[in-house]
C-alpha cells in the first residue's frame, strides 16, 4: 500500500496494483480499476515515486523469503 493525502489533508492508503492511471491538471487524481476517482495532494511525479519504493520492497521481501541474492542466483 502507498499512502497519500487528500485535499483536505487526510490521508489514507492506496493498492498501487488497482491505479489505473494517474493525471495532473492541475490537481493529482487516482483513477482506480473499479471507477473510483480520488484527488491527492501529492504530485504525479511523487505518486510514481512512492509506486516504485512500493514495488522494490516487494521485490526486496521476496528475495529474502527464498534467499535469493540482489541478481536472482540463490544464496549458499
């Protein structure tokens, strides 16, 4: 989950698995898979920033459930 902040200043969590797409003009919006629209505070380029930290933890959790090393190869 990425965690971004409404205009009233509230913030909640997001699945950035289920964004559909992002647009900025002039305000942010989440365009979610299931229709639902919301408008952020953060700006288009930090919403993609906070997506990629999101995804590389992921990766990097996986890797040290299997004991994979950074470049796949299993560790001895």
């Amino acid at each position: 989950m990425i965690t971004v902040t409404r205009l009233d200043h509230t913030r909640f969590a997001v699945n950035p698995d289920l964004v559909e797409r992002i647009q900025e003009s002039p305000d942010t919006t989440l365009h979610m898979i299931d229709g639902h629209v919301y408008v952020i505070s953060e700006s288009m380029d930090a919403v993609i920033d906070l997506i990629v930290a999101y995804r590389a933890r992921v990766l990097s959790a996986a890797q040290a459930m299997t004991g994979a090393s950074a470049d796949g190869r299993a560790e001895v």
